[in-house]
C-alpha cells in the first residue's frame, strides 16, 4: 500500500454543474491550494482550487468516495 495521504474530510469543487459535492484531495495539497488559489485533482480526477470546507453530513462525489473505500479495502 503507498504512502499517500488523502484528506478524510472532501474539499470542494465550485465547477460542478450540478449539486455542489465535495472531493476527496490528498492531504498535503489542501493547505497550499487554499492559500496560493494553486488548483488541487481530487480522486476522481476533477481538477479545482480549493475554496470551501465541508460541514459534517455534506455530499461526496461518489467517484472520490468510491476509489476512497477501494484503497482503504485493500
């Protein structure tokens, strides 16, 4: 298993067309991305810089979520 860090709390997306969710980003890039507007690829593959945090119970991009709980699985 690698050494990735991914963040446990999903950032968010504001180039979803639909309703907002929020993607699961690797750990170390949240900060930097937050702070120098710098974009961030969640799971999924979604390229956006970050710029909301997600409240407890919000929406998860369920292709982040997915490959969240394959890599915790194996």
């Amino acid at each position: 298993m690698s050494e990735t860090q991914v963040l446990e709390s999903p950032a968010t997306s504001d180039t979803d067309t639909g309703p907002e969710v929020f993607h699961y980003v690797r750990k170390a890039k949240i900060a930097e991305s937050a702070v120098m507007g710098t974009m961030v690829e969640a799971l999924c593959g979604e390229i956006f810089p970050v710029t909301k945090t997600p409240k407890p119970g919000s929406p998860v991009c369920p292709a982040c979520k997915e490959i969240y709980d394959n890599v915790l699985s194996d």
